[in-house]
C-alpha cells in the first residue's frame, strides 16, 4: 500500500518550513512546548504527530489514517487539539521530544489525556482503527 502512494507524494508540491504544519493539514496547529502546555493546562486531549517532508511513513500514515473523515470526525467531536511539529530541517526542540520517547527520527505520535497525565505512545505505523482506539472516549 505505501508502495502504490509514492507517485502521488512524489508530484505533491512543498510547502515553506513556517508553513508546513499548518497548510498542509486543515484543523493542525504548529507545535510547541508552550501550546501544547496551554492546551494541556485547558484540560484539552492533544494528539502530537512529529513528522517531516522526508519521511515516507509519515506521509502515508497521514493518508491512510490521520487524514480520514472518521478520525478528522472523532478529532472534532471529542475536542482533540491536534499539533504537528515539522522535524523536517532537525531542529533541536523536536529531537529533545523524539529522545524523551526514546525516538531517533519520526514519526512520533503522542495522544495526551484530557485532565492531564502521561501520553499513549502510538506506535510508527498507524491505522484509522488504531487512532481511534487511542482517543480519549468523547
């Protein structure tokens, strides 16, 4: 399956570094430590996906699973504030989290709890089922 995507991902236009994470996918938010704390301190569930322009996983994943109706539907129905941190150019915020995962590269998908508490840690190949199962109820 991911073999049958490359062509398509091969021809899709790239976006300028500060405007990645947001253009490309509706409803996301650039990451931060300092949003991703506020949104936490709201009580908010938080889904993080740490990606970059390069990762063939990642972009598949996107397609297959985070980009379907059903979990764009379960995000927006449940309240789920989704950030998408761009590790496209390595930058040293982002390999701080990887580490404390205990990632080297991408992806890296966290689904923080409403109300606090420590991440589920999804693992690097993903499924509109396994997203959804990961979700906080709602």
């Amino acid at each position: 399956a991911a073999l049958a995507l490359l062509p398509a991902l091969a021809t899709a236009p790239a976006a300028s570094a500060g405007t990645r994470a947001s253009a490309a996918e509706p409803g996301a938010e650039p990451w931060s430590e300092a949003r991703l704390a506020a949104l936490r301190a709201e009580g908010r569930p938080v889904f993080v996906n740490m990606t970059a322009a390069w990762c063939i996983t990642c972009k598949v994943n996107e397609r297959v699973a985070l980009h379907s109706e059903a979990v764009r539907d379960a995000f927006m129905r449940r309240g789920v504030a989704y950030l998408k941190g761009d590790w496209t150019d390595g930058g040293p915020a982002i390999a701080a989290v990887l580490r404390r995962f205990g990632r080297e590269g991408v992806p890296l998908y966290l689904v923080y709890p409403p109300g606090g508490g420590e991440p589920a840690l999804l693992p690097q190949i993903l499924t509109e089922a396994l997203v959804l199962e990961a979700l906080p109820p709602g």
